[in-house]
C-alpha cells in the first residue's frame, strides 16, 4: 500500500508539473537502459513515447529503439520517484506485434496496469499557439496550452488489454470480484478514469483475488 500511495503522490505531482508546461519526456533523468541481450547503461536518460525511442546521455548521446530494450528506468529526482517502462509486443497502430514501451503503473500475482503518456491541446487554454502539434521531445509551447494525458492497459491472463476508460468495460476486466470493486470504489468515491484512483482499484484488485 505504501508503494501504491508513493506512486499516487508522483502522478500529482507530474501533472501538476505538466500543467506548468514542463513535461516528464522533456527533460533528462537519472537512470539506466537494459538491452534485449542483457547490456545495462547508466546516465542521463530522456524517453519518447510517440515514437518508442530512449535516449541515454553519457559522454555522447545514444538513441535506442524499443525493439533494442526489455527495459529502462528513470529516477525523477524533482519528485523522488521510480519509473519503469518495459517493452511489450502489442498491435499499436495496426493489426500486427511491434515493440512498444508501456510504463509499469502497479502490478501483482493476477493483474497489471500499465499506462502510455502523450501530450494533448488543452482546450481549457488554448490562445493562439492552441492548434500547433507537439512532440513531447521538443521544448514547451508558448501560453501552457497542452496537458499531458495517459492511455491505460492491462495485463490480465498474459495478455495485454486496451482500456477505454469506460466504468462498464473495467468492470467486464475486473469479472470475477466486479461486485467487490464496484463497492470499493462508491465507499471511497474513486473513478473508473483517473490515474490515481485506478491504481488503487488495481492493487485492490491484486489484494482481494
């Protein structure tokens, strides 16, 4: 429980953090690339999601795809938070497996929830700059007229499950003890669509199966 609460306590803080106009893809942090073949680097990374790309930082600067890495990890140290992501075959963008990196939100002995992150427009404060794209490796827009924003997964009988943040379909996921969720979260009032409150109904989950 207290990792579930240190990790909820790190989503505030990097979204507050997002709403600033700083990303978490924007910046370098401390921590490591694993290889498919076992190599650890260590240094500065920054990671790319929309394009499934690492970067480690040494003396040089090395790019990394996702079909080169089982997994990295960072060390945010504004928030004092551990990251993982770890690649995963999934049909992204079509109908076939490629490598994809997904972020380890919490995980157990039944279900695992991941999560993708990726810049939106703001509607809330769009002026100007509002319809220009961004690519979470370049620098921040002018007017905080973006937000960050997260696609969920899970993990469940080995396999990997797009979730559409609808209360119905997590309820369909969660099949077997539905009954017990659903009370769990009208007594502590979380939904079905917010990051935080998914991680507890997942390690509630975990706890009660």
């Amino acid at each position: 429980m207290r990792y579930v609460l240190s990790l909820i306590f790190l989503l505030v803080c990097m979204q507050s953090n997002a709403q600033s106009g700083v990303f978490p893809s924007q910046v370098w942090h401390k921590g490591q690339i694993v290889t498919v073949n076992g190599q650890v680097y260590q240094g500065q990374v920054k990671y790319d999601l929309d394009n499934n790309l690492v970067q480690l930082q040494t003396n040089s600067i090395n790019t990394f795809g996702a079909s080169n890495v089982s997994q990295f990890e960072i060390f945010d140290e504004q928030y004092g938070g551990v990251r993982t992501f770890y690649t995963l075959p999934f049909p992204l963008n079509g109908d076939y497996d490629t490598p994809v990196f997904f972020e380890i939100l919490t995980e157990g002995d039944n279900i695992v929830l991941l999560c993708r992150e990726y810049v939106v427009a703001d509607s809330r404060g769009m002026g100007m700059w509002g319809g220009m794209p961004m690519n979470p490796m370049w620098g921040p827009q002018m007017g905080g007229a973006y937000k960050l924003a997260f696609n969920y997964y899970f993990i469940k009988d080995g396999k990997i499950i797009r979730y559409s943040q609808k209360k119905r379909e997590l309820l369909e996921v969660l099949g077997d003890r539905s009954d017990e969720v659903e009370l769990f979260m009208r007594k502590n009032r979380l939904s079905h669509d917010k990051r935080g409150d998914l991680l507890r109904i997942t390690a509630y989950y975990n706890q009660i199966r």
